[in-house]
C-alpha cells in the first residue's frame, strides 16, 4: 500500500485547492491550512509554524508521508523535509525553483505589502483571477476555502528568510522538482536539482504556475506514482 499524501497549499488560499486532485487519489491523503490561511486564518504566519502544520498532519497519517507542496507549499515543504527528515518520505515541490535572494524578490515584497493593506479588494481580485485562469472545479477548489490577502506580506517575508538550495541539500530523501513548462519560478530550477541528494526535474508542457492544476487526473497519477516509490509499492 502507499504511503500517505500530505498536500501543502499556495499563498492566500487553503488545502481546499487540492480537494479536485485529492478526489482521485489512490493514496490517503491531508491537505492542512497553513497559519493565516483557511481554518487557521488570524494566526501569525512564519516558517516554523507551518512545518509544524505538516509535521503534525504527518503524525495524524502514521507517522510518516510524501509531501507534495505547490508555490508557497512547495518551499514550505522543503523547509518542513530539512527539519523532519524522519517525517517526511519523499518530497514533491511544485512551483518554487526560484531563489527567494533574486531582486525580483523587492517587487514580490511590495506586492505583498500592497495585498496586506487592502485585503478585501486583493481577495475580490484574486476570486476573478482565479477562476479565469482554472475554470470548473480546479478553480472553485481554490477559493473554496476562503481567500487571505492579509498574509501575504508575512509570507513573502519568511520565504526570503529561507534558503531552500541549503535545506534541500540536507534532506536525504526522495525528491521530485515539477515546473509547469510556462511557469515563471523555474528559474533557478537546475540549482535546486543539483542541491538535491536524490532529485529528478520534471516538466509539464503548456502549463504555468497555477495550471498545472488544471488537469487533477494527471497530477494525481503522478502523485500516486511518487507515493508507490518512496514506499517500495508501485502505484
């Protein structure tokens, strides 16, 4: 049998944003709201208290898990593998190749700073934007949840604290690097693959940064695959 499935979701939204994905897995699975986010919206938001959501939630499902994280649950799933090694099994990290140190990083700063100040409208926003570009249930996923502006800025401010290529490196595991192939965070994406002790770099054409959502069969059988592995049963 597989292992377990701990899904890790994006800024501003919740774990509903994985349900259409989780509907068609094949392994249990947990999809946590992070600090800030959905059911644990007002909590302060740092790295260290969303590794213990997952770590936790990897507790809840034996003790032992793949991870798979997109965007910001990518980075917080490589920082939550670097802390709890003998937690997480196997590490799927969708969505953040790119160095949180690049000066592209003032402009995310601000952005988010702007988001946090005028949470309201950046949710209405955000609601129109997602729907666009994930139409049906992909989208309806993603702002199921509720959505969260206000945390933005907390967030950015604890990825470009992280240095991810390090905790990458640390971790001894399992780890899968998947990029839409039109997604603009690839940018550093073969530093990250050569940081890691056991990595491979997977590409998934015509797609970006959110729309590799956009077919939940095919994530989930490549979800289910990277279960099977780490836990010596093919899928």
């Amino acid at each position: 049998m597989s292992l377990p499935v701990v899904f890790v979701h994006g800024t501003r939204v919740s774990g509903t944003m994985w349900a259409p994905v989780r509907a068609l897995l094949r392994a249990p699975s947990a999809a946590p709201d992070l600090p800030g986010h959905g059911r644990r919206r007002g909590r302060p938001y740092d790295t260290e208290a969303a590794c213990d959501v997952v770590a936790q939630a990897i507790t809840d499902l034996g003790g032992r898990a793949l991870v798979v994280g997109l965007s910001l649950g990518g980075y917080v799933g490589i920082a939550a593998a670097a802390r709890h090694p003998g937690l997480v099994a196997g590490l799927v990290a969708m969505g953040c190749t790119t160095r949180p140190d690049r000066p592209i990083a003032h402009a995310y700063r601000f952005m988010g700073r702007l988001a946090s100040r005028n949470a309201e409208w950046a949710d209405r926003v955000s609601r129109v934007a997602l729907r666009r570009m994930l139409p049906g249930a992909a989208g309806a996923a993603m702002i199921e949840g509720g959505l969260s502006s206000e945390v933005v800025a907390s967030v950015i401010a604890a990825i470009t604290a992280e240095d991810p290529l390090t905790s990458l490196a640390a971790y001894p595991g399992r780890v899968w690097l998947v990029n839409g192939a039109r997604d603009p965070f690839r940018a550093d994406e073969q530093a990250f693959l050569r940081a890691c002790v056991d990595g491979s770099l997977t590409h998934v054409p015509g797609r970006g940064h959110l729309t590799v959502l956009a077919d939940p069969a095919r994530l989930a059988r490549f979800v289910d695959a990277a279960a099977g592995e780490v836990s010596g049963c093919p899928a």
